[in-house]
C-alpha cells in the first residue's frame, strides 16, 4: 500500500515508518524538514506542515492511507493547544484529500480505570504528562463524530518503552490491559506491530483500540 506517514521522526512515528518499509508498503513522510530523515528505498519526503490542513491535503494526495503518529513534542508549553490544531488539520485534510483510512496513534490517558474514570483524571496520573494526555483525549472525542472516515484510534498501554520487536501482542478495547495487578506494557517496536496489522487487516474501523505484550 501506499501510506502517508506523520510524525515519522518521532518515538512511535520512527518505529512505524520501519515496520511499514519492512513490510514493503511504500510510504511518505510527511515533514516540515524533509532533512531530518535520510533517504531510504520505498520512502519518499514530503515537506508539509501538519498543522495546516491544506497543507496535509495537498501531501496526502493519491494514498491509500494516512497513519499519524503527530505529537508537538512534550515538552512544548503549549502542547495542548499544538495537539489539538495538528489534529484537527490531520482529520480535515485527509477527509479534503478524499482519503478515507485514517490511522491515529493516540494516548493511554483516556482508557477508563473504572466505569466512568479515565486514566487521565486519576490523582496519581503525572502532572507532566497531563496536557498532552487531556489533548490525546479530546482528539479521541473528535474524531469519534467523524462518520466519512475509516478511523482506527491505538491507545497504547500504560507503559510504552523502547524494546525489542517481537512480533506478539494483545489487544484490549476501552481499558487498559493488565500484567496482574502490574500495568501492561509494550515496545514501540511491537506497538508498531499492532498498527500495520490493523492498516493490512482492519478490525477496528471507526473504533478505539489498545494493545501489551
């Protein structure tokens, strides 16, 4: 397939954009400094803003699906309101582009702890992390209205680390997934995993999912 990649540079985007080349797919990255990647066999660069939603339309041209893996940067001061605009651009321009598979790596803070409380809102939930998460969360919300795409959203667990890839995971849906009485955890390489399977064989249009090891 051919999929327009965003946030290739990133944690979760680096991870993806080497599974999705492994297994053949053709990708375009889609950066505000196309130098920051170097050239690779399947990949193409494409300079685009993420914010601005004309500009994602006009790169996302011709794909067959947009996978985001957007995130300003935590330690950006205004990483809720940056979230948000990229978000809303990512969503607009994809549905401009007359794409209709849109692939989002969210957060672990909207999965819900217990009936009507979602991680985000407990006490011990870190203060650090707490205005992407709240970003991740109504990003969620937003594109949970979106009937024209074929959303997917992957929360990953409450513990996402480097890692080997292994290739094994399992899937949850609203609630985190557990190890015992511990938080579940993945690797970002195996996470990337679960995302390419999902883009290759859905099983969750216009749904939320989660995954662990």
């Amino acid at each position: 397939m051919k999929i327009a990649l965003i946030g290739a540079t990133g944690f979760v985007g680096s991870a993806l954009l080497k599974e999705l080349l492994a297994r053949g797919h053709e990708v375009r990255a889609l950066l505000r400094d196309p130098a920051k990647l170097a050239p690779q066999p399947g990949l193409e660069l494409h300079q685009a803003d993420a914010t601005q939603a004309e500009a994602v339309a006009t790169a996302v041209q011709g794909v067959d699906a947009v996978l985001s893996a957007y995130n300003p940067g935590w330690t950006v001061p205004d990483i809720h309101d940056q979230f948000l605009r990229g978000t809303r651009a990512i969503i607009d321009g994809t549905k401009q582009a007359g794409v209709r598979r849109l692939l989002v790596v969210g957060g672990a803070g909207s999965l819900f702890v217990a009936p009507g409380l979602q991680l985000v809102d407990t006490p011990q939930f870190p203060a650090e992390w707490k205005q992407g998460a709240l970003a991740a969360r109504e990003a969620l919300n937003w594109i949970r209205t979106e009937n024209t795409l074929d959303w997917t959203f992957l929360s990953p667990p409450i513990l996402l680390q480097p890692g080997e890839r292994t290739g094994q995971y399992r899937l949850g849906d609203e609630a985190p997934l557990m190890n015992g009485d511990q938080p579940g955890s993945i690797s970002v390489a195996d996470l990337a995993v679960a995302m390419a399977d999902e883009l290759e064989t859905p099983r969750h249009v216009q749904k939320r999912f989660t995954v662990a090891n």
